[in-house]
C-alpha cells in the first residue's frame, strides 16, 4: 500500500479555518484534522461538534492534538505553572510570541504540565483521551531544542499516540526544496524564516540552527523509533507557501510501496474579515484558500489513483 495522510492543522478557533477544513472533509480530501485547545470554550465547542460530525458521516477522519506554546493562552495555570514559557507576555494570560521564546528559560517541569494539561482538554472535548489519535505541534516547536524534545516524546509515550515524523520529504531527499527556503527544515519555512528575522534572543536562534540541522532531526528520528514511537515515514512541507497541482503531483508521485506520509495542509474557505487569534499568522489566509481550492480539484484524487495511492491515518 502506498498512503497519504492528508492532515489539516490549526481548528478550533477561527471560523474561517474551521470551514476551510470542514468543507475538505466534506469533498474527501482532508482525512486528519490537528486542533488546537489553547484558546476559548467556543473553540472547544467546535472540536465536540467535529467530533460528533465526523461518528456521524465520515468515521474514517480522525482528529489529533496541535500543541501549542505560541498561539492562545496556556491551559495549565497562565498565571504561575508556566510562567517560564509565556513569560514577557501581553496580554498577561496569554504564551508570548515565537520570537520572544528564550528557551533556556523554560522549565522542563512546568513544560510537561501544559503538554499534559493540553491532552487532557482535548481529550475531554473528544469524550475521552482515547479518541486523541496523534499529536503535533505548532510551528514544529518541539524539534528544535532538545530539551522540548525530551517533555515532548516523553508524554507522546506515555499515551501511546503517534506523532509527526520529525524528518521531512527533502531531507529524506524525495522531493526537491521549495522557494522559500534552501537548506530542507521540519518546520514551516515561512513562519521559520518570520522567527529568524524577529527572534530577540541570539542564543534562541543559535539553538534553532543547530536543531534544525539534518543530522540532528535523524537523531531525533531515531530517538522516536528507539522509544517505539510511530510515525509517518516522512513529513511533507512544502505544500505550505506554494499550493499548485505541480506540487500535489509531486507529492503523490514520490510516496513508495508499503509507505505512508504526511501532507500538512493550511486551508481556509469564506470571509476572514475581523479575525485576528493570538499567534495564529492571518497574512497567510489568502494562502490557506489557494491551498483549499487546489485540493479538492479532481486532479490531486485522479493522480492519487494513477499511481496507487490511498488516503491513509495515522499508524497504530
């Protein structure tokens, strides 16, 4: 079998998001749905009613955990418990942008809270932590530094959930970079290349460098399959920052026999006037609509079938 996990990150509090990705679930090309739980009660209304859609009419989608440190308001205690994550932050209650993280200011301590803290929202929306079926997280902040890393798999084991693979589509060599950035990263190369540019703490960005080194990502790779993580053989990027047919044929060309990968997707559907959700990047909605409208054209499903390839979940 030759699989593609075509996961939609970021529901839960944008509208204009939540329709994007209903409306792919719908023509049946999202089968993966990443929700945030760091933001309001609204936010988690829409995971239960996703959740009691997708029992009703399309069982085969599943929806996993986005973890976040950047976008929304911590869920473990915003004042005291993760005060070394969301430190400098404005307003008070909610995680300071990506570029103000020092990460050598975090405790690992306080980190694990807010991951398990954030599994147990989840899980509670969905109607029980059972039905979390992966985790990821947002903008790949996990992989960067070790340390993350470590809180990271830690709970990812701890609940048996699978995880995006670490390790991308160019790194792996299947497919070649795209535009926007030259050296293959695991992370969004807009938002990564946004972080650079802003980041205020030099030694964030050195750790950011070394990181994000390809070698370092196999060994984080490896350190996943030592702890019997699954995975994903390899995390495709570079839909993100240039939808096309040219880039989905790409995609769907290289998947091999007996694999399944992921195609992270960005999408978004109607108005989004007046959105603004606390470090959720709004310059790139006219994208998400671009990524959407590519998707669900008969091309991308025609050239899944000419070359064998299904949509696939998550590994178990």
């Amino acid at each position: 079998m030759k699989g593609i996990i075509v996961n939609a990150d970021d529901f839960g509090p944008s509208p204009f998001i939540n329709r994007g990705i209903i409306d792919g679930i719908e023509k049946g090309v999202i089968n993966s749905v990443s929700a945030f739980v760091t933001f309001n009660n609204e936010c988690m209304d829409n995971i239960s009613a996703l959740k009691k859609r997708i029992d009703e009419e399309f069982p085969h989608v599943k929806i996993g955990l986005h973890v976040s440190l950047t976008a929304g308001q911590p869920v473990h205690d915003p004042y005291t418990a993760v005060s070394s994550i969301c430190y400098k932050r404005k307003p008070l209650d909610h995680f300071c942008p990506f570029k103000d993280i020092d990460v050598f200011e975090v405790d690992k301590t306080h980190l694990e809270a807010e991951i398990r803290a954030q599994v147990n929202r989840l899980g509670k929306a969905l109607g029980g932590i059972e039905y979390i079926d992966h985790i990821n997280s947002h903008l790949g902040i996990f992989n960067f530094y070790m340390p993350f890393w470590e809180a990271f798999t830690k709970i990812t084991t701890e609940y048996n959930f699978p995880m995006r693979n670490p390790i991308s589509a160019e790194h792996k060599r299947r497919i070649l970079p795209p535009h926007h950035y030259i050296i293959p990263l695991p992370i969004e190369g807009y938002a990564l290349k946004q972080g650079l540019r802003d980041i205020e703490h030099p030694r964030t960005v050195l750790e950011l460098i070394k990181g994000t080194n390809k070698n370092n990502l196999f060994l984080r790779e490896a350190d996943a399959i030592s702890k019997k993580i699954k995975m994903p053989a390899y995390f495709i990027t570079h839909y993100y920052g240039k939808p096309g047919f040219g880039t989905l044929r790409k995609i769907v060309d290289a998947v091999q026999e007996n694999e399944v990968v992921e195609l992270m997707v960005h999408v978004g559907r109607g108005s989004y006037a007046g959105e603004n959700f606390w470090g959720i990047d709004n310059n790139y909605y006219n994208t998400r609509i671009d990524e959407l409208n590519f998707l669900v054209k008969p091309d991308f499903r025609n050239r899944m079938r000419d070359k064998g390839v299904e949509f696939a979940n998550y590994p178990r």
